[in-house]
C-alpha cells in the first residue's frame, strides 16, 4: 500500500464521527479513509467516542409493546435477518481506480468518467447530491504542470487525489493524500509534469471562492 | 421483556465492562441462531438509549421511537457484520444509529448514506488492521473523556449527544466558529493521545 502523506484533520475525523458532515464532505472523507488504515483507526476512537456517550446517556422509556411490535416487523419481513450480501459487493472488484465510497457516485473506471472542459486544462465532473445540502461534490481533471495563483483557503474545502499528483509548500500530494486545511494556510499547488492530477472535491456554500479547487473553476463561474 | 429484567443500570466502570462482553455474546447468538431472547436483551439495554440519544439529538418522541425500532431492525439484521476487532457493541450500535439519522435527514439525497465499515476494502492489512479488543479501547476512551478540559468536553459532548453541527454549538456557546473548531481539533490530539497511552 502506497504511504500517504497528508491526513484528515482531528476536528474533521471528530465531524464525521458525530455524523456533522455533510452529504459532499463526508463523502470525501470516505473516500480517504477508504484508503488511508491510520485514518480508519483514528476515525474509529471518534467512534467509540459516540459508544461511549450511547452507554452511559440519557434513557427515554419506549412505548408499550415496543419489542412485540418489532418482532412483528422481523417476522412479517419473511427471513429478515442476516446481512444482504449486497453489502460486499462494492469493492469486490480489486481492479477498480476509483475507491469504493465513490463508486456508486461515478462507476468503476476512472477513464469513463464523463468530463466536461471548464477552464484551459482544467475538467469537471460535477455529482448531484442531496438538494438539502449547500455545499457541492465534483470530480477535478487537471492537466500536467497546471498551477493556481497562490491563496489562502477562507471557505471549507477537502479534496483527496486520486491519480496523478500536485506539489506546494506543505509537500507533494498523490493518489489517496487528503487536503484538509486550515483556512490560514497560504499555498501555491502545481500539478506534476508528466500525468494529470484527477481529485475528488467538496466545497462549501459557494459566496467567494478561495480554495485551489474552487480557484480553478472562478473563471467559469464568473464571480 | 421478561428475560432481561436481571440487567439493571450499570452502577460503575467494572459492570459497563462486563455488560460489553455479555454484549458481544448476545450479537453472537442473534447472528448465529437468531436468537431472540438474546436481541431482546439488547433490546432492554440499548432501546432506551438510543430513544433518549435520538430525543437529545432534537427528534421528537414519534420520530425517536421510529428511529429506535429501525436501529434495533438493523442491528438483527446485521448482527453477523460485528467484528469484536472494529470496537464495542454499543460503538456499533451508535454507528448505526448515527447513519439511520444521516439517512432521515437525506431523504432528498438520490444515494443512500453508506458506512465505510459496510464496504469490503482491497487491502487484507485493513482486516488485521485493529488488534486492540473493542472492550478495553471502549474503557480507555470513558478514562480519556474524562481527562479531556471541561471547554473541550462540552463540544464534545453537544456534537456527539445533541448531534450539533458546528456552527451551531458555536452559536450556543456564544464563541466564534473558529475557536470550536480549534477546541475540537484540540480535543480529538488529548483524546487520540490518551488512547495511545492507555493502550
């Protein structure tokens, strides 16, 4: 397993654990721990964080015949019971470039992926998600050797890549490495030379702009 | 509820310990031979919670009441997914609890809220990833809470018990979003370092 660089954030990795992220947010968030074990394990203890509170919370008497009723369901379900193994079916195909969080959003294949060109060296795939949520969840196509005016990141962002690579001030950033940032950090990212930097992107509620991702798309947006 | 009258409020750390093991055995016999008075046991301990979670987390007694019986539906229905490995029973549970109340509050979403525990991941690495016993992390992390500096805690706490976003503990607690996420990222290094400290 390729070593990964860049982790998520504690307060993200607590977010998600209290299930405060959104639709966007949580599933880039998967998307990493699908492939980062360490952030799995860290995301876990926020976890257990959640059990914790379960255990020893508040309890609400439930109505009379709660259990029978319940039963009831179980056996009118017919067998009911045992995990439906469509559960495993993603990720059962190991030759999959696209991590299994994301597979049901965009397919298998990294390749068929139906870009649309939004800027000079720059494609979007753009997901729907849930209308309930204002921040949005696209894939990002970017061309060798692109770079991005240098910023600082005012509105929340978290893009994890998925092929190619970029590089700025905190390092380089390739296949599974998380951009989880402050909003005070200033960096200038740059695609590497030779392969294009594919990303998968969630940004807030859009009023200006400010991350790399976003940055990239401003031209077309027109704000 | 006959059967499980003998499990009363747990008085102390050392029967919560217990009550865990007996936890894991319960989920062992649901998956194995669909045990009822087993899942019924569950039933009494973690009904009653997950209601008072759900009510805490703003849902009102209908709803809450639904909510359980989907949690409980679940948790037959997938007994056989536990691992002992992945955690605590009621770590489980509040898994699941957390992602049915994900799902309620999608419903416009076209996709349904997927764990990432429910996927089969590539790398056998990540099956023997966790050789800590769910039990004993579950007793370290109630020790690192209560480590944690009371300002920290209580974010903490209205995140994971009143299920608030962010912004709205920051306006609760009349402090600037940035100083709750600060307070959080502080939080989860004390909690992440006491955990591997204790283990």
């Amino acid at each position: 397993m390729t070593v990964l660089h860049h982790h998520l954030d504690g307060a993200t990795l607590l977010r998600y654990a209290s299930g405060d992220l959104d639709e966007a947010f949580s599933v880039v968030v998967a998307t990493h721990l699908a492939m980062c074990s360490e952030c799995r394990r860290a995301a876990r203890a926020g976890e257990e964080v959640g059990g914790r509170f379960l255990e020893v919370g508040d309890k609400a008497e439930l109505s009379a015949g709660s259990f029978d009723r319940l039963m009831q369901r179980i056996d009118d379900d017919g067998a009911g019971q045992f995990a439906d193994s469509a559960e495993a079916r993603h990720g059962a195909d190991g030759s999959s470039d696209v991590p299994a969080p994301l597979r049901r959003f965009v397919g298998p294949s990294l390749k068929d992926i139906p870009w649309t060109r939004v800027a000079p060296g720059v494609r979007k795939h753009a997901i729907n998600i849930s209308s309930a949520t204002s921040s949005s969840l696209y894939m990002l196509n970017i061309a060798p050797g692109r770079a991005a005016p240098e910023h600082g990141h005012g509105g929340a962002e978290i893009a994890v890549v998925l092929s190619g690579a970029y590089r700025d001030e905190l390092g380089r950033f390739g296949p599974g490495d998380v951009a989880d940032l402050d909003e005070h950090i200033e960096h200038q990212p740059k695609v590497e030379q030779g392969a294009a930097c594919i990303c998968i992107v969630a940004t807030e509620a859009p009023t200006r702009f400010k991350g790399f991702f976003s940055r990239l798309l401003q031209p077309i947006v027109g704000i | 509820m006959r059967s499980a009258a003998h499990l009363k409020q747990p008085a102390n750390e050392f029967e919560l310990s217990v009550r865990r093991c007996q936890h894991a055995a319960l989920l062992g016999r649901i998956a194995k031979v669909g045990d009822r008075s087993a899942f019924e046991e569950l039933f009494v301990f973690f009904g009653p919670r997950l209601k008072g979670m759900m009510m805490k987390g703003g849902a009102d007694v209908h709803a809450a009441e639904d909510l359980t019986q989907e949690v409980m539906l679940t948790i037959w229905r997938k007994a056989a997914l536990y691992a002992p490995a992945k955690g605590s029973v009621s770590t489980w549970v509040f898994t699941i609890a957390r992602n049915l109340r994900i799902d309620r509050l999608r419903k416009q979403s076209p996709y349904a809220y997927e764990d990432i525990e429910a996927l089969k991941l590539e790398s056998a690495e990540i099956d023997g990833e966790n050789a800590v016993m769910g039990n004993q992390t579950a007793e370290h992390v109630a020790q690192a809470l209560k480590q944690l500096p009371a300002t920290q805690r209580k974010i903490v706490e209205l995140a994971f018990i009143h299920d608030m976003p962010q912004s709205r503990i920051a306006e609760k607690l009349e402090l600037p979003l940035g100083t709750v996420k600060s307070r959080m990222r502080l939080a989860y290094g004390k909690l992440r370092l006491n955990l591997e400290e204790l283990q």
